[in-house]
C-alpha cells in the first residue's frame, strides 16, 4: 500500500530538568483522571508532542518558554465535563484554575504559573476564546490537531458512543438539507467541526499539520459515502424488513 509522507510527531529531545518537569507534571494530572478514552493520559501524551513539534518549527522569536509549554499541554484537560453537560464551556477555565493550584503547592517555579493558566483558560473550542499569546496558541493548535486524522475519528466516535449517539442521520448523513447536531449524530461533528479547524489554526505549523490530517478526513467522507450508498433506498427497505423480535 502506497504510503504518504506525512509530518512525524517525534517527541522533542528534553534535557533531564525538562523531562523532571514532565514527570511531576503528569503526576498532577494522575490524581484527576477520569475515565474518559477521549480525554486520557494517551491525549495528554499526544498533546505534548505535537505542542513541542509546534513550537520547535516556529521561529525563534515566536517559540513560548518550554517550561510554559509542558505544564500547559499536560495539565490542559485536569478538569473535563462531557460534551453534553452544562458547564462544558468552563472544562478549560477550571482547568487553568486547577492547574495554577497544583503548580503553586508544587516545586514548580511561580513565575512561570500565570502563563500556564493563560495558556490553558484560552486553548478549547467549545470555550470560544481566542489565545493571545504564543505558548497559548501552540497549545490550541496542539488540542485541535489531536481532534483530526485517524486518531480524531477514534476520539470523536468514543465521545459519540458515550452519548449514546447515532452514527449518522440516514436520510443526510452530510448535512446538506438540515441543520447539524453532533450530539445526536457522530457524524455531524465530522461535518461542524473537524473539517473547518484548519482556516481556524493558530500557527503556521499548525496549519500545515491540520490540512494534512483533514486530507484523510475527506477520503474517509469520500469512502463513508460509497459505504452508505443509497439512504433513501435502504430506509424504504429497512421499514419492510421484520424486526429480529417479529415472527417469521
């Protein structure tokens, strides 16, 4: 199989204080997962690298301080809400409240902290900020990155399962004649979303990254559609087929 070249995600080689630092950071983080595959300590992990690979392309002048960086992207999900509670778009604020309170009873240095919290109140989607300084759009741009390719579809039918979610609309699937709604349909949020994030990006980097995980996106739309067929149809069909209950 024809394989293209695609951006490596190879973590950046740290020195032994900045590998301490991930250490006690992801020690934080311990104590407040939960149980949420979307959201785990995998996407902690793939978080990290991709900020470090972010920054590590940046210019130098535009690079955030490493010791912003990790903390950051580490701590940037401590506290999560599922998709469909109601205090979702405060999941990255009481992150950046938990997480400066974590830092502060820790070893870690204070002068580094108000950024941190900067950093990770600014990152989310559903939070509807925009990061004004450099280590805050590294991370969003990080976040964001985790939500598209192959590890994105992975990610958004594990919250879509959790929600007790449709797969898709049968009759739109796409959302040509209807309006979308992700938290009933998974594929919708493919749609509203994953597919939009590249004009949103922060970083150039991050940009070039995005439009090259939304490419899969899109032969993956390219391919559901031949799956699926025709909707139309198949409704008609299903509605005279009995029910595995029924008797034959």
């Amino acid at each position: 199989m024809r394989k293209e070249s695609l951006p490596s995600c190879n973590p950046e080689p740290l020195p032994p204080e900045l590998l301490q630092l991930v250490v006690l950071c992801e020690k934080l983080a311990h104590q407040y997962q939960h149980d949420d595959l979307a959201h785990d300590r995998y996407h902690r992990k793939r978080v990290l690298n991709l900020s470090l690979q972010i920054r590590r392309e940046l210019p130098d002048h535009e690079r955030p301080n490493l010791h912003v960086t990790i903390p950051a992207a580490i701590l940037h999900d401590v506290v999560n809400y599922p998709k469909d509670h109601t205090n979702r778009h405060l999941a990255a604020e009481h992150s950046a409240q938990l997480a400066s309170k974590l830092l502060k009873e820790s070893t870690f240095p204070n002068k580094f902290i108000p950024e941190v919290q900067d950093s990770i109140a600014s990152h989310s989607y559903s939070g509807r900020q925009t990061p004004q300084i450099a280590s805050a759009k590294v991370l969003q741009d990080a976040d964001r990155l985790d939500s598209l390719g192959a590890i994105g579809l992975y990610r958004m039918t594990v919250v879509g399962a959790s929600l007790n979610s449709n797969l898709y609309h049968d009759q739109d699937p796409f959302c040509l004649n209807r309006g979308r709604d992700s938290q009933k349909y998974i594929l919708d949020h493919l749609v509203e979303r994953q597919l939009e994030i590249p004009a949103k990006m922060q970083t150039e980097p991050g940009k070039r990254m995005a439009t090259q995980r939304v490419k899969f996106l899109h032969r993956f739309q390219e391919c559901l559609i031949d799956e699926i067929g025709n909707t139309q149809v198949e409704i008609i069909c299903s509605s005279e087929r009995p029910h595995l209950s029924d008797p034959i």
